[in-house]
C-alpha cells in the first residue's frame, strides 16, 4: 500500500475515532465561590461555564452556576419534560449584575413571549419548582448563582437522572428593573442546554454532538484546505526543477492535492450537513465561502485528466488560470478557516496552531523564493559571462 494512502487511512481513522467516541466530559474542582459547600462539579460545553451540585433527594438538589468572564447577566434553569431541553418553558434563576458592584438573583419563567422579544420580568414564584436560598457572589474573575431546588414529586416531569438544564450569558441588561436584555445568537449560546444524569455527571445534548461534528469538521478543513493543499503548491512551484531539482516533484504534488481535497471535501460535507440540521443560526457568508472553495478546487483537481500536454499552443495560458486560480484558492480558504474559527469560538489553541502553519509556510515559501532568486541572478551572471541566452527561473512556471 503506498506511503500516501496509508497516511490517508491514518488520519481518517483518527478522526472517526474522535467522532464515534467523544472526549470524556471535563470535571473539576468546584469555583472559589462556593457558598454551598458544592461537591460534584463538572465544565459545560459551552460558554467557559462551570456546573455543581449535591443531591439531598430524587425531589431536592442545591446548584452552582459559575461563569468566569466580565458579563451583566447570567443565568440557569431547569426544562420540565423528557424532550430535549430548550429555551422556553424554562425555570430560570437570573443574576444581574448590579451598579454597586453585587450580583442581584431573581426567578423568571421563560415563556414563548419571551422569545419573540417580550420585556422578561421577575416571577413571584414557579407553580411547580421551588426555588430557596437563591444567593449570587461575584469576583474580578468569576459570577456564580446558586439556590437549593425541590422538584415536584413527578419523575416524568423533572427526573434527576435526566434533568434538562439550561444556561445563558448576555452583556446588557435593566439593573433597575431586572431585566435581562437579549444574549448574542453565536454557536455557543444556542447550544447551551443539556440533559444532565446527576447521579454520574453525564451530560448529552443536541449541541454535545453538534460539537463533536463541527470539531472534526474543523480539524478535516484545517488539515486538508489549509495544510495539505498549500503544501503541494510548495512542491509545485519550488521542487519543479528550480531552485531544487526533484524528479517525483509531480508525484509529490499531486499526493498532496488528493489527500487535501479528500479531507477538505469529507469537511465540506459535515459542514454541510450541520447548516442544514442548524435550525437557529445561519453562516452565510462561511457556506458561500466554503462552497466556492469546494467548486474551484474541484475544477483545479480535474488538471488531473484535462491538462494539455507540453506541445499544445494554448498550454502556457492554460499554466496561467491553473497557478492564478491555485494562489486564490489558498488566500479565500485562509479567510474562510479564519472565519470559521471565529464562528466556533473553540479553544485559543486552534488560533494559533492555524497561525502556526500559515507562518511556517510562509517562512518556507520566502525562504525558497529569496534562494531561487539569488541562484537565478547567479545563473544569469555566469551565462553573460559565457555569452549563453537568459531564461526566467523554471520553478515560477508550476505545474
């Protein structure tokens, strides 16, 4: 089996196996602010968020809620029902921060007005779940609510092995009159519930596996987009012939080129999916983006079977739209992986390994191209010497 396929399969495989067997959920040690001796603590998917709890009985549990980033409101609430948790229908505990500095708590009852954009003010009490000692601490580093909940002694309706929770940051609100002002519609706040088995820990949800999807197709469109494609065009423009000479440069390039555009596309493809699954939130610019990327690099693939031979008349303009469309192919994909990680929001570390890549190739691309120069002009010089004719140097010409 050649070295390339096997690198193929290795990736894919490795991938898969990130997909079919999720990473093990994160628990850690509860927030400084703890003023319920909370001992079961656990990190939410989304938002930075901390969860804890401690269960007196199926019918009565105290929580934390811990967010660590500068925010005016934050909240949580439980979801009555066996359906996927949601917005409405929710039993939350809000915390506002207030001008004084203190975080004031109150309860609110989510309802369908409220999505579609009604003042949400405080409710008196919840005719099903009951809320006490409701207590909210803030720090320069961290704002946490927490309250003791008795649940009604109906396990269809709030059964703590599988509670639907739900979360919610936003950045405006009423201090006066307590009301939380609209949060933002990113990935992160649209995906913030989950049903959660108190006993275990585990949690799952709709966004946990949505999360997982677009991790790998993240990982797939940084590795094949953004690494293996321009790698192939390093080969093709610098291994050709000049400055180095590589006899299997065609053979490099074109592996490359495969293996890019087969990850690339099986990213493509989840991303797809996940925009049609994704009822709340549209990218349109990412998807137009990514399937101008996809029809392009298509077209630059079928150079495989459509490429003229050396003698043809027309092949040095057709070398002309293969090298131009390539290069602008690998600006819009670097915009376009920018922008999807600026959509997820996921760990700074993807940041800065994508950087990483693009200034490593960088680095190679003006280092090769100062010594292609450099051995041009030494070439040219000698040939005025000897009186023999000039050429340009034959790595510029690609493929």
């Amino acid at each position: 089996m050649p070295a390339t396929t096997k690198s193929v399969i290795l990736i894919i495989l490795t991938v898969s196996s990130s997909l079919l067997f999720p990473i093990s959920e994160q628990f850690s040690n509860c927030s400084p602010i703890n003023p319920m001796n909370i001992t079961n603590c656990k990190k939410l998917i989304t938002l930075g968020a901390e969860f804890g709890w401690n269960i007196h009985s199926n019918t009565e549990i105290n929580i934390l809620f811990t967010i660590r980033m500068p925010i005016k409101w934050i909240a949580w609430g439980v979801n009555p029902g066996s359906q996927r948790p949601q917005m409405v229908g929710t039993r939350a505990i809000i915390g506002i921060q207030q001008s004084n500095g203190t975080l004031a708590v109150r309860k609110y009852n989510i309802t369908s007005d409220t999505k579609l954009g009604c003042r949400l003010q405080p409710s008196q009490d919840f005719d099903d779940v009951i809320v006490k000692n409701m207590r909210g601490e803030v720090n320069p580093r961290y704002m946490s609510i927490s309250a003791t909940l008795i649940l009604p002694r109906a396990p269809a309706v709030y059964d703590i092995s599988k509670l639907n929770h739900v979360w919610q940051v936003g950045f405006e609100a009423d201090d006066v009159l307590m009301e939380p002002k609209m949060h933002s519609t990113s990935l992160q706040n649209v995906d913030s519930t989950e049903s959660i088995n108190m006993i275990s820990g585990r949690g799952l949800s709709i966004g946990h596996r949505r999360h997982h999807l677009r991790t790998v197709h993240g990982i797939l469109n940084i590795l094949g987009w953004g690494t293996m494609l321009p790698l192939g065009v390093i080969i093709a423009r610098y291994f050709r012939k000049y400055p180095v000479d590589c006899e299997k440069w065609y053979i490099v390039h074109v592996s490359c080129q495969i293996v890019g555009y087969t990850l690339g596309t099986a990213g493509w493809a989840i991303g797809l999916w996940l925009g049609h699954a994704s009822r709340h939130y549209s990218f349109s610019t990412h998807r137009i983006l990514a399937i101008c990327i996809f029809a392009f690099t298509t077209l630059q693939m079928l150079a495989l079977r459509l490429r003229p031979s050396a003698t043809d008349d027309y092949r040095k303009y057709w070398d002309m739209y293969h090298h131009f469309l390539g290069y602008a192919l690998l600006a819009l994909i670097s915009v376009n992986i920018f922008h999807g990680i600026a959509i997820l929001k996921p760990n700074k570390t993807w940041l800065w390994v994508y950087i990483g890549v693009l200034g490593m190739f960088a680095l190679v691309a003006i280092g090769l191209e100062i010594f292609t120069w450099r051995k041009f002009m030494h070439a040219k010089s000698k040939r005025r010497q000897t009186g023999q004719p000039g050429s340009q140097p034959q790595g510029s010409s690609g493929t």
